[in-house]
C-alpha cells in the first residue's frame, strides 16, 4: 500500500455510515473504524464495510495482557490494525502472532506512540514521564520498530523524526491533520494535509474535516489532491 488518506468513520451506526460511503460513487475511500461504531455495531460492521470494497484502518488501540491480544487478533480481515506501544515488547509480539495467518500474510500492524489530544502538561501531570514528550514518542517509535511491527500512529509533526530513527520504510500514520482554514477541534498537535506530506507522512487519517463538512467528497478530495497528487 502506498501513501493515502484514511477517511475517520467515526459515526455512532451503520445507517450513518453508509450513508457517507454512499455519497462516494467511483471512488472507494480508506476507511477507519474506531471504537465508538465498532462498539455501536460490532464486528459486523468491519465485514460489510470490507465487502464493499474498502480497505480498512480497525483503530482499537488494544492494551492487555499479551495473550487476550493474541487472541483477540486472530482471523482479523482488514489491512491496518493497532495497539498502544506502552502495552510492552511482549504484547506486541503476541499481537503479531495473533494476526498471522497460516499462509503467513497479515494485516498490517501499527503502534499508537502517544495520542496527538496529548500535550508535554497533561503527559506529565496525568501519566507522570517528565521526559519530553519527543523522546516518549521515540521510544515507544523504535521498541515497535524491534518488536516487529509495521510502524506507528504519530502526530505528524513527529513523522519526519521517526523516519529518521527508525527508517523510510517504517510507516508513519497521522491524524491531527487539519486544513489550514479549518478547525482544529480538540486536537493539540495538528498540520494540514499539504504539510504531512512535505514531511513524510505515509498515511493521514482525516476525520471531521470530511466527515463534517458541507460537501464530504470535495473535503476529500481536496485531502488526496493536497496530500496524494
């Protein structure tokens, strides 16, 4: 897979949700399914979704003992999957076990380092590391990195850096991304599309700037052109 927007499915059912992948005719949008539909729906909802030609991000964000992840994992039909990086080295090998099928494919798997509503304050008052929330994003980046796994989810103001650190082919996935005329809502490390690109990011995830706009498909397409084109 190469680089390409991820459009954040984060609607409440399945009859909002397609009815925003219907406004898409010819064009089969990278979708992601967070907690908030998957937990609405169930795994029902990742089926019919795949049936229909989409690839997909299952953002979960799994943190347990590593064998719950393992699995948890197991027979899991979409292309990205994730977990949080502090859930330990032991944890995401039992993760990538869990998705490796008998014929030895799986779903790509990534690392949620720290979450880009995260900032340097509340990092040190609510989690105590006092350590710059740079460096937390590194460490967590390169234990995934020697763990196994495919790369990490990351603002993409720190995309370039894990590059560097853990190499090109090291994939970077971002959210926190805004246009530059847009609302940044509740996130604290944000950069538009046309910037994450500049910077090496391989995948944006793009959630309220389409999702909520007046016109979804152009909000979209204004994402490809300014980040894929």
């Amino acid at each position: 897979m190469g680089k390409d927007v991820i459009v954040a499915c984060d609607f409440s059912s399945a009859e909002a949700t397609f009815a925003f992948l219907d406004k898409f005719t010819g064009r089969k949008p990278f979708v992601k399914i967070g907690m908030e539909l998957y937990y609405a729906e169930g795994p029902a909802i990742v089926r019919e979704i795949k049936a229909r030609g989409h690839k997909i991000f299952l953002d979960l964000k799994l943190h347990d003992i590593p064998n719950t992840v393992k699995k948890a994992l197991r027979n899991l039909d979409v292309d990205i999957t994730n977990l949080h990086a502090a859930g330990t080295t032991a944890m995401m090998k039992a993760a990538l076990e869990g998705l490796t099928r008998e014929d030895g494919t799986r779903p790509l798997l990534i690392a949620v380092t720290q979450l880009t509503s995260t900032d340097q304050a509340a990092m040190e008052s609510d989690l105590l590391i006092h350590e710059p929330i740079d460096e937390v994003v590194m460490h967590y980046a390169e234990t995934a990195k020697n763990a196994g796994l495919d790369g990490v989810v990351c603002s993409p103001l720190e995309a370039q850096k894990v590059h560097d650190i853990c190499g090109k082919k090291f994939l970077t996935v971002t959210p926190g991304v805004r246009f530059a005329d847009g609302d940044i809502g509740d996130q604290k490390r944000v950069m538009t599309p046309e910037q994450a690109k500049k910077i090496g990011s391989d995948y944006i995830v793009v959630g309220r700037p389409i999702t909520a706009a007046p016109d979804p498909v152009a909000a979209y397409e204004r994402c490809i052109k300014e980040f894929v084109d």
